[in-house]
C-alpha cells in the first residue's frame, strides 16, 4: 500500500534532482565562459604582440631586428618618453598629494565645489587639456597673447608635462582621497594627545601613512605618461615619444612587426610596474585596515601645519584655477567666433556639431551603454566567482583581468589588431572588437567595486539560501546579484564614463565608417579646428553628465519605492 | 584638589550631553567614570583630554586652567579605545613617539622606550610591527605609549572592551600595579560595573550627562545615592583576596 506514494515521492526527487543539474551545468558553462574569455580578450592579444615582435607569427622566422631597428632608430624618443614620464609623473604626484590632502581636511561649500570640477574632469573626454593649452597658452592664446601679449612657441616637452600632469590629478587625487577617508582618526588624533603640532602629525602619521598610496600614484602616472599618444602627438611639436611614433607608425605605415617591438618598450616596464603596483596596495590596505571606515573629514589644521601644509594649500589652488580656467575656456569658445580679434556669441558651431557628428555622438551613446551593461554583468559575475568560490587558477586569473589597468592603451589596441584579424576570430572592423576592447580594458575597476561590494554580502546569506534547498543558480539570482546592486550602480557610471572617453587602446580599431565622437574631437584638435572641438568636448561631457544624472535618478526612484 | 572638574556643559546641537558637572580628584588616585552608553562619559573624557571645548565650565589640573588648552599642549594623554596606534611604526618608535616633542635625545629615547616595554611585559616586541602583535599587546603599547611622556593625567577610554573577558581580568590587575607604582593619576571611563568596583579610588556614576553619585566604591555599594544606583550596579555579592583587594564582583543579573 505504502509502494506507490513512494514511488510518486521518488519521480519528484529525480525531477528536482534534473533541475539541480542543470543549474550546476549552466553554472560550469558561465564559469568556463567567463575565464576562457579573460584568456582571449586579455592574454592572446598581449601574446600575439610578442610572438608578431619577434616575427615568429609573419613566417619569416625568429629575429630580434624589429628591436635593433627601434633602439637604434628611435634613441630620441625613447629617452623622451622616459624624460617626460618621470617628470610629469612627480608633478602630477605633487598636485594629487596636495589636492587629496586639502579635499579631505576641508568641508562645505568650497568642497563641494572643487569635488564638482574633479568629477567633470573625470567625465571629460582625453584631448580637452591639449586643445586648451592651445587655446589659453598658445600662439594666440587667450592668456599668453591676448593678455600678456607674449609671442612664443607653445609646442614643447614642457606643454606636454604639465597637461599630462594635470590631466591625470582628478584620478590619482580621489584614489587618494579615498585612502585618507579609511585612516584611522584614533592615530591623529593619538598623535595630537602625544604633544604633536598639526605639521608633525601631517609629517609623521598622514603622509607615512599614504606612502604606498603616493607610490602607486607615481606608477600610474608615469605608465599612463608613457602611453599617451594623443598630447604629444597634439603639443609635443618637435619633441616626440614613443607612444606617438607607435601612433604615427600604424596610422601611417602599417608596419606590424616595428609596432609591436616598439610597443614591447612599453608593455615590459608596464607589465613589470604593475605587480609593484599589486605589492603597494596590498601594503596600503594593510596600512588602513582595522580603522573604522566613518566619513569624517580629516582633522588637521593645514593652515597651521607649516611650509608642507602652505604647499599643498598653493598646489591645490594653483590645480584647480587651472582646471576652472581650462573647462571656462573649453565650455565658452564652442560658443565664441572671433573676428579681427573681437570675439562674439555664434550658434555656427553648434549647427556644424549637430550635422557633422549627430549619428556619432549617438553611436558613441549606444556603443557605451552596451558596454555599460555587458561589462558591469561580466564584473557582477567574475567578481563572485573569484571571491566565493573555489575557482583553479584563482589569482592568475585575478592577475589576468587586473592586468589591463597599467597596459598602455596602444598594446591592448594593436594587441587586438593582432589576435583578431584573421579567421576564424576575424572581429577586426566590427563593432564588437571596439566594445570588447572598451568591456576588458574597464574590468579592472569593475571587477574591483564588484568585489569590494561582495564583501559586504555575509557568506552565511549563501550558505542560509543552499541550507534551504537552492542551487549554485539560486545563490548567484537571489543573494550574490541584489547584494550587489549598490555596485551596479557605479559600475555602470564608471563604465559609461570611461566608454565614452577612452581613447588610447581603441583608436586603431574604429572602422573608419563607424566613428566615434572621441575621434572627431582627435581629429578637430589635429586639424585645428578648436571651436568645434570645443563644443564635442562639452557635449560629450554634458551627455556623460545628463546620462548618469538619469540613472541615479531611475535608481533612487525605484528604491523609493520600493520603500514604499 | 589636583584635578577639579566644575559646572563643565556640553551640548551637540540640541541635545545637552553634559549637565553642570562638577568633581574632583586627588594626585595618584583613580577615577572610574561608570555608566550605560550615551551617559556622556565619553564627552566628559573628551573634554579633559581637549579634544572637545566645553561650552561653560572650567577645568584646573594642577592649579593650572587647561579649559583651553589643546590636545598637544595639555599635559593629558589618553589609551584610546581603539588605541589609535601608528600602523607604520614599529613597537618601540610608536611608544617613543611623544618623547620627540619634549626634546628628549634619541638615545636616551630608545632607553627609556625599552624600559617602559619592559615595565608592561613587551621588552622582546621592540621591532614588531603594530600588526604582528596581538590586541592584548596593543592594548599595552597604547599604554606604554601614553605613560611615557610622564603626563600628570592619563585618561583612558575604555580601554580593555576589546579584549576577551579572561584578558580583561589581566590587564585590569596590571594597570592597577602600574598605576600604584608610577603614582599616576588616572580617569577610566568604563561601562562595566566590576571593572570600575576593583579599579577605581573613586567612581563617579553618571546618567543622562548628569552625575548622580560620586564617591569610593564601598562607600556606593553601601549607600547607593538612590534606586537607580543601586539598580545599575546590581551587586549581588563581593568576593575579597586573602589580602583585601577586592577580586570579583557577583552581579544579580544587572538591569542596566
């Protein structure tokens, strides 16, 4: 009598258990998925550049003459690149260090203000410091000519230091900021009861304690000083740096083999600059952690901390009048036509902007939130299976999608020429190759909100949804996913920023057909036209602006209601 | 009186944390502030140390006015709660830290260094670093680090919460020996009820920022100023070393 109920009992089990496997099969494949692409869209491409440097992919066999013929021929640049990373590095590191410790000991008004002008410089597209040097500093610049009536050459390595140093402080500066809001308020404040005046505490506590902090940001500057084309390509005049020649040599002669050992220069010292950068923010962590992370302002008088203090307090000011003038001067001569000198309201340019690059711009916008939304998925996901699941390979995979962030955009762009141009991974020329050299060059930063986000899901919410019955799928849909919306949200706005405005690692993928709004802007700047420039400069910054002011408005909206 | 508290007030916008408060304490003895979270005994110690101005009221250390004094100046330290040692610094430079602004030369720094590590059971630790020793022994740099610049108060911000109850008991013997042998005088803000029964001279048993009893410890146990004393200390029975100190404290449960 008791057979078939358990029979029945039995049926029921084995169609769950079908249910289960699946789920435990679509979780295989999502894993295999997302690793295998790491090693395609990440290692083959790097790979290739050094097997096409070597001439071990043309067919004519091992040879080392592609670096002979870079050492040899291009010395001058080489030592450029090197002059003016260092040098931009250190000052750009000076004004980061100053701008963070003046943000983070001040409040009110005067803050919010200097925050704004940081996040419209991180919104704005690459380019816009050169094409206002040009317009403030240059032949008839705004200043130099027109106020001070000097005649001078503009087009020199020092342009080229002081924009790639200004241009790389917002970033390095919040990353900073951020390190300060983690110190330990109890070590400051120790320090104080101890006898120290605010000049020791900020000499002997704060700066000590953002050392590996500085250290990275001085990485980060020279690697992105070494791989930036577009400024020295823009101002640097005679003086020329590897970057550009990489630039200048795929543009215009397509020699593969040279390209590639040139952007070997590149790729070791970055490769070998990024695990010191792994090392050094292991070291800060460790540095900040057990603090308790409240967001409080730093407590230090930086008026009274003597000449180090009066130094960031100038360094800082000096920063952000020129950031104020630069972007005044970007977001007013998109508006301005001079004639004979006198200068007056137009709307010409703004007509020329919307017939010229109308579809680009809408291109760039739809390109974007793909990434946006493909990339921040992909980050959600891989960031859960590295935190939380026993993954083989765990940290060279870690090390693999971290790896873009200090790679110089012309490597991972001519490393994607390279991997993708012949069948059966043919992608050059389609949209796809742009969208995912964008996704993969952004998944460091996204991976690392993801992960920094999942920290903040107790593991026992896992183990309480598998206690209950659900499966791998379960515990991703249901706990992993919601308790990652916060990090959603920011992924997203830094992905559609960033989609927006890189430049480097993309431009040599563009199909010439299927533009997009950051090159018609290179290519205004190059041919002079800086009126129109200007306007896609601010557009692209208003549109990036206008884009993420909906989303948090959507998401707060739907969070209020929620509430309710 | 060497240091004498009177009629301090404090306010955080519209909330008074601090009503009228007034004591005093003589050189050498032990203070234990006692009372449930948001009592004000904090702020009371925060004041003190000048890390908060009072908004009326005065405090004299010493026959000197400190009132107005900042951190740096005062010849206060304070063990923070969460120690706030430096994590860049070794065992040794974090506890000579505040002997730099005295002037003190490096070598004999570095003696008087070890001899305080010494005198706090630390001696072998002098290059570890803050991350490599337990919170037990953190807990002992901060105060080795706060006795050493020989303040003529040290406060100290309940400063064995973060440790384990078998710990606890410990330290609060050692910091007892400590303070006895060095003559210091000492303000201990605590929550707990045995802690501040065995430690302190006197207890001062503060309630929505205003003291309600001050005096030695028998003396309240005795002759509790009222229910909600006797209520919030909740002795059930005291248990006594074969020397006189008191050893433990039996508590009925304790309504807090």
């Amino acid at each position: 009598m008791n057979k078939p109920a358990f029979q029945s009992r039995g049926k029921r089990v084995s169609s769950k258990e079908a249910l289960f496997r699946i789920g435990e099969g679509v979780d295989k494949l999502v894993l295999l998925f997302l690793l295998g692409s790491v090693c395609l869209f990440v290692l083959w491409p790097m790979t290739c550049i050094l097997l096409r440097s070597l001439h071990l992919s043309g067919g004519d066999g091992f040879t080392l003459s592609s670096y002979v013929q870079v050492w040899t021929k291009y010395q001058s640049a080489l030592r450029n690149s090197l002059f003016i990373g260092i040098v931009s590095a250190l000052l750009c590191t000076l004004f980061s260090v100053s701008a963070a410790v003046f943000l983070s000991t001040r409040r009110g008004w005067m803050k919010g203000l200097c925050m704004a002008v940081l996040l419209v410089c991180m919104v704005s597209p690459p380019f816009v410091s050169s094409l206002a040097y040009i317009q403030l500093y240059g032949r008839r610049g705004w200043i130099t000519y027109r106020l001070l009536g000097l005649s001078w050459d503009p087009y020199n390595s020092w342009g080229v230091i002081w924009m790639q140093a200004l241009s790389f402080v917002p970033m390095n500066a919040l990353f900073l900021i951020g390190i300060l809001s983690k110190l330990d308020g109890g070590s400051l404040r120790a320090a104080r009861d101890l006898g120290a005046r605010p000049g020791a505490i900020l000499r002997d506590v704060v700066l000590p304690l953002m050392r590996p902090g500085i250290l990275v940001c001085l990485l980060l500057s020279f690697v992105r000083s070494l791989a930036d084309f577009g400024t020295p390509v823009i101002i640097g005049g005679r003086s020329t740096t590897l970057a550009a020649e990489i630039y200048l040599q795929v543009v215009g002669y397509s020699d593969l083999e040279k390209s590639s050992a040139m952007n070997m220069f590149l790729l070791v010292p970055s490769i070998a600059f990024f695990f010191l950068y792994r090392a050094l923010m292991r070291r800060s962590d460790r540095l900040t952690e057990g603090a308790r992370g409240k967001q409080e302002s730093l407590s230090l008088p930086l008026f009274r901390c003597g000449p180090l203090g009066w130094l960031a307090v100038a360094m800082s000011l000096l920063f952000f009048v020129m950031m104020t003038l630069q972007y005044g001067c970007i977001f007013l001569s998109g508006f301005l036509k001079s004639t004979k000198g006198v200068y007056s309201f137009t709307l010409k340019y703004w007509h020329q902007l919307w017939t010229i690059s109308g579809s680009t711009m809408v291109r760039s916008v739809i390109y974007s939130l793909i990434v946006s939304l493909g990339g921040t998925l992909f980050a959600m996901l891989f960031a859960y299976y590295m935190e939380r699941r026993r993954v083989p390979g765990r940290s060279l995979f870690d090390c693999l999608v971290t790896l873009p962030y200090m790679l110089p955009g012309t490597c991972f762009g001519i490393g994607y020429i390279l991997a993708f141009n012949h069948a059966p991974l043919k992608l050059t020329g389609t949209a796809l190759i742009v969208m995912a050299n964008m996704m993969f060059k952004q998944l460091p930063t996204s991976t690392k909100i993801c992960s920094a986000s999942l920290t903040q899901v107790p593991v026992y919410l896992e183990k309480a949804a598998r206690d209950l019955g659900g499966g791998q799928m379960a515990v991703v849909r249901d706990v992993i996913l919601p308790g990652l919306r916060p990090a959603f949200l920011s992924c997203f706005v830094y992905n559609f920023s960033s989609s927006m405005t890189t430049a480097g690692s993309i431009i040599f993928l563009i199909d010439p057909g299927r533009q997009l709004a950051v090159f018609k802007l290179f290519d205004a700047v190059y041919t002079g036209d800086y009126a129109l420039a200007s306007l896609i400069a601010s557009a692209i910054t208003v549109i990036v602006l206008a884009v993420e002011g909906l989303v948090f408005l959507i998401s707060w909206k739907g969070a209020a209601r929620r509430v309710s | 009186m060497y240091l004498e508290l009177s009629h301090l007030n404090k306010r955080f916008e519209d909330r008074e944390v601090v009503k009228d408060l007034s004591f005093g304490l003589e050189r050498g003895e032990l203070l234990c502030i006692l009372g449930s979270s948001g009592c004000g005994k904090t702020t009371t110690l925060n004041m003190i140390g000048g890390f908060l101005r009072p908004d009326g009221g005065q405090i004299l250390l010493d026959g000197e006015d400190i009132t107005d004094l900042p951190p740096e100046r005062r010849p206060v330290t304070t063990v923070f709660q969460s120690y706030g040692l430096f994590p860049h610094m070794t065992v040794l430079q974090n506890v000579t830290y505040g002997l730099k602004f005295q002037g003190c030369p490096r070598a004999e720094a570095r003696k008087k260094g070890l001899r305080y590590l010494e005198m706090v059971g630390l001696k072998d630790y002098a290059a570890a670093r803050i991350h490599e020793i337990s919170g037990g022994e953190q807990q002992r740099v901060a105060l080795a680090r706060a006795l050493i610049v020989e303040p003529k108060l040290c406060l100290l911000d309940e400063p064995f919460s973060n440790l384990d109850a078998a710990l606890r008991v410990k330290m609060r013997r050692e910091l007892k020996t400590l303070q006895r042998d060095l003559d210091m005088t000492m303000v201990f803000v605590t929550h707990d009820q045995e802690e501040a029964m065995i430690l302190s001279d006197h207890m001062a048993i503060m309630r929505e920022g205003r003291l309600i009893q001050y005096d030695r410890p028998m003396e309240i146990y005795h002759h509790p100023a009222d229910a909600f004393v006797a209520r919030f200390l909740g002795v059930k029975d005291l248990i006594w070393e074969p020397d006189g100190r008191l050893l433990k404290v039996i508590r009925d449960g304790g309504a807090e």
